[in-house]
C-alpha cells in the first residue's frame, strides 16, 4: 500500500530475507598451553594444529635474563607453573601442555614428571611436557640413537643430552649454537647446515630442541635428505597433545611424526589429583593423521 508524506509516495515493500549465519561454537577440542614469557612461535604450534582444535595460551611471568642455565630453572618453578597454569581453568582444556624444552629437563627426568603434574593440578586437566613429549615421539618411532641440535649453550646442551640418556636414549652426536637471546630468529639455512654438518650413519632420528626454533617448514625437507625422521619441540609438543584428544598433526607435507601414534603404556601425560584413577589409554587403531 502506498505511503503519502508530503507531496512524495513511497511504496511500501516486503521486507527482504534475512539469512543468519551458523551459530559460532567453541572447537570441538581445546588444548592449554603455558609457555616461558620469551615465546615468540606461537603460528608455529598452530600450523600443526587441525581445524577442530584450538590453543589457549599463557604465558609465566618476565624475567629479564639471556637464555642460560639459570634462566631456564628460573622459568621452571613447578610453584610458578602450576600459577601460571590456572588462569586455563575458565576455558576448560582436555589437555595442557608445558611448550619449553629446557625447563623442562634442566632438573633432569625425575623432575620433568611432577612438572606435567603441577601444570595439570593448575589447569585441572591431563598435562604433559614438551620434553616428555620428545621421549614420547622417540619412543613411538623406535628411535633409540639420535643426533642432538640445540639453540643453546654447552651446559644446557649437555642437560638435555642427560635427560634423554635417563630416558633410554642414546646420543651419538651433538651440536649447538649458543645462542642466549633471541634464538626464534634462527633462521631455516643455518638451521638445515647445523643437522646435515653433524648427523651419523649410525642415528635413527634427529632431535631438534627449543620451542623457539621454527621447524614445520624445515622437518619434510631435512627428511628426505637424510632418510630418517627429525624430532623438533614445537612438533612432538602438539602431536603427544593432540594424540591424547584422538587428531593427529595437520602436516602440509609428509612427516614421520605424523604417521605414528603413542604407546598405550606411555606415561608422558599426568593427571590432577581430581581425576586420579585408572589412566586411560590414548586411542589406537585408527590413522589420526590430519595431513594433508
């Protein structure tokens, strides 16, 4: 029906359709992450994580210290990781992990443990650590000898050879650079010359260590070169997490990694004290692999 205002006619008309979008959901998986204040890869964790996952990130509190032995300790406090760890609580986590490699060895393997504890009594869920998670990835891939490629200087270097020895791991080889800051500027070609300079016949795998070091790119090129897999931090702290929701690493290229799956006697993730029982088993059978 006609309007009149005025000496002007409007034409009424039917109002148009309105089309609502879906409704926005929270993933269908989410993963707590505590990592040190010097962190600067977080895109890197989420490269490798699927579409139905999403990362919940905090961060322990700076301390203005170059990357050496005391620092490392320092950002390790199970008293301060379990803090930093609650503030995950709100978003509910199925898993949280602990992203540094050296604060988590650096009191050696019968410290690393109780440190997956306190971040799971703070966040309230199953938790583990990234170097827990290297053992857990060496293990899946019956890599027993490795080469060892670290950021760091010698003392943390030989730390984390010593870890890996507790943990039934024999290095045959190791390299580092020792770098004390800004080690997440390392850029791939020095990265590439490092592992090929020093990798052995006699070595199932390579370990490449600290979170701070960019790896997805670099791991299915390095792999093809030298026939044998390559272990990096950032990428055995989301495949030992995302096994434990049941998805498997989203990869845009091959990586061995990615085509394993955890023991079910692995004891790499630990449970708040809420949820103690009987630990269960992450699931096999099926192929998780989200690659692409």
């Amino acid at each position: 029906m006609p309007i009149s205002i005025g000496r002007r006619t409007l034409r009424r008309h039917s109002p148009a359709p309105v089309h609502l979008v879906p409704e926005v959901r929270r993933p269908a998986h989410r993963i707590g992450v505590v990592v040190p204040y010097d962190m600067a890869l977080d895109h890197e964790l989420e490269r490798w994580t699927p579409p139905q996952a999403a990362l919940y990130t905090t961060r322990t509190a700076y301390e203005p210290l170059a990357v050496t032995m005391e620092m490392v300790q320092a950002v390790s406090e199970p008293a301060m990781i379990e803090e930093a760890s609650r503030s995950l609580c709100t978003v509910e986590p199925e898993v949280t992990v602990y992203g540094c490699t050296s604060g988590s060895f650096c009191r050696g393997l019968a410290s690393e443990r109780p440190l997956a504890r306190a971040v799971a009594e703070g966040s309230g869920a199953p938790a583990l650590t990234t170097s827990g998670a290297i053992l857990s990835a060496l293990d899946a891939l019956a890599a027993h000898r490795v080469v060892l490629v670290t950021p760091y200087t010698a003392d943390i270097t030989a730390a984390f050879s010593h870890f890996l020895g507790e943990g039934g791991i024999d290095v045959v080889a190791t390299a580092r650079m020792d770098l004390q800051e800004r080690i997440f500027d390392t850029g791939s070609r020095a990265l590439l010359e490092l592992i090929l300079a020093n990798d052995r016949p006699e070595a199932q795998a390579v370990v490449v260590s600290c979170t701070n070091l960019p790896t997805y790119d670099l791991i299915p090129y390095v792999e093809r070169i030298i026939g044998k897999p390559v272990v990096s931090a950032n990428q055995a702290t989301m495949w030992r997490a995302l096994q434990e929701v049941g998805l498997g690493l989203a990869t845009e290229a091959p990586q061995r990694l990615a085509q394993v799956r955890a023991h079910v006697a692995d004891r790499t993730v630990q449970r708040p004290a809420a949820a103690a029982g009987p630990e269960i088993p992450p699931t096999v059978g099926a192929d998780t692999s989200t690659a692409a």
